[in-house]
C-alpha cells in the first residue's frame, strides 16, 4: 500500500516583540550635542552640577574650562575627568557622570508594522527597541527588515527602499531577531529608516479545510501550502493537482507533485477526489 504522508511543518508565526528595559544607557553610548549631563563629584558640590554638551562636544567645567566630552561615553568622561581634578585639584575625586535628557534623534519606521511612523530615540537605540516602539510587526510582514541609512544624517523625510538616497542598505533576518541572535539586532542611528516590507503571497482555492490567500514561507512546497490551508477537506484529493500561474503575463494551468515548490502569487488548486 502507499506509504503515510508525513505532515508538513505548521507555517511560522511572527512572535511577539519584547518592549526594551529602560534605564541608564548602557556603556556604549555616545554623548554629543546638546545631551544634558548631571556630573557628581563626592563631597565637592562646587564641582558638581548639569551641564549642556555645546554644539562642538564639549562643557564647560569649574576650574578646568573646556573638556572634550562629544563621542565619549560617561565612562570615558569620568575617567577623564578623575585624572585632571587629581592633577592638582582634588586629592581623591570620586566622580560620576550620568546623562540626564537626551538630544533630539529619531528614526522613521514603516511597512509591515502596527504603527508606522517618526520615532524619538534615547540613548542607544536598537532595532528591536524601534520595532516594540512601533508595536511589533503585523501578520503580513515579510521576514525581511530594511534599515536604510541616509547621506545625509539630518534628513527630515524617511529614505525610500527604491530610490538609492541611501548610502547604506543593512537587510535583517526577522527570524534571526526573533530567535535572540544578538547580531541581528544592530544599534541605530539619527536618521534612519526601517522599512518591513510585506511577505509575498500564494493562493489554495478547492478542497481544502481553509481556501485563500497565505504568507509564503520559504521555499514552500506544494504539501506545506495544503497544510497551511488547514489541509485536505474529506472530499479532497492529494492526486491531480494543479498550479496556476502567470508566466510571461499569461496565467497558466501547470499539474503539480507534492513537493514542487510554490512561487509568489501561485494559486494551488486541489480537486475533488473520486469514491
């Protein structure tokens, strides 16, 4: 007799986007213009107080004047600040640094998402911190995330996927941020847009649990299209079936197997099956 068919695998469902901690920025972040920084020194209030990073980088410190802070991260700005009060100013400085408002930055965040839209960053910034901020991606996105990195850095119109005003095009693996890969999930930058472009489709029409239109999973066979439909109807036949498809701006009616591959924009048609 013939052998059992084996079940495809369940099509993948997009999980759910963890919202980001907040908090202080973690050790990575950059200062630059306009941050605000609060800087503590230990029992010296004099040395101690807020500050406005100036258009070029940099404070203005009791004492010691300018100090360089733009694109250092409050780590380095202590450690830079400990060692000049040493010289000379403060015998043992205990000194931190914490950032207390952040500069104007933001990302444009589009497609398959539940809220497309312009973003304000703080502090680093990830794709999965956009991606949770724009509540997560619908059920129509495909596995495929664009982040589109602008010439020009001050852009206030997102870039567009298809008119080449990027000078960077990164492409992220949907699943891969989903499965926790950490390099998946890149750290943005001012300006950027995120485009989650929408999954190619096929079509089941005939005897099928669920007929209609469905995500196409990669490299989709024809038995996992059935199982996607919900599977055979008690009326269904796994013999004879057909794909429709257009090739070369003409639908056709070509017979399928079972493990064919199905294309975008496919429609599989299961027939009835014979008593």
């Amino acid at each position: 007799g013939a052998g059992q068919a084996v079940p495809a695998p369940a099509p993948p469902t997009q999980a759910p986007i963890a919202p980001p901690m907040p908090g202080r920025p973690s050790s990575g972040y950059q200062i630059g213009p306009n941050d605000t920084l609060v800087i503590k020194v230990f029992d010296e209030p004099g040395l101690s107080g807020t500050f406005k990073v100036d258009p070029d980088g940099s404070i203005t410190y009791p004492l010691i004047g300018r100090v360089e802070v733009g694109k250092k991260t409050v780590r380095d700005i202590e450690t830079d600040l400990h060692k000049r009060l040493l010289d000379g100013y403060v015998k043992r400085p205990q000194v931190s640094v914490e950032v207390s408002e952040f500069r104007s930055r933001s990302v444009f965040i589009l497609g398959e998402v539940r809220n497309p839209a312009k973003y304000s960053m703080e502090g680093e910034f990830t794709l999965l911190d956009a991606l949770a901020r724009a509540g997560s991606v619908t059920a129509t996105a495909s596995t495929t995330i664009m982040v589109l990195r602008p010439k020009d850095p001050n852009a206030i119109a997102p870039a567009d996927p298809n008119s080449g005003q990027a000078n960077e095009v990164l492409r992220i693996d949907l699943r891969d941020l989903q499965e926790g890969r950490l390099t998946a999930n890149i750290m943005l930058q001012d300006g950027d847009t995120i485009y989650v472009n929408q999954a190619e489709r096929f079509y089941i029409s005939g005897y099928v649990r669920n007929p209609g239109s469905f995500v196409l999973a990669p490299n989709m066979t024809v038995e996992q299209a059935i199982a996607t439909a919900g599977g055979l109807s008690d009326r269904g036949s796994r013999n004879g079936i057909k794909i429709r498809r257009v090739i070369k701006g003409k639908e056709v009616e070509i017979p399928a197997k079972r493990t064919d591959r199905v294309l975008p924009g496919d429609t599989v048609v299961i027939r009835q099956r014979f008593i």
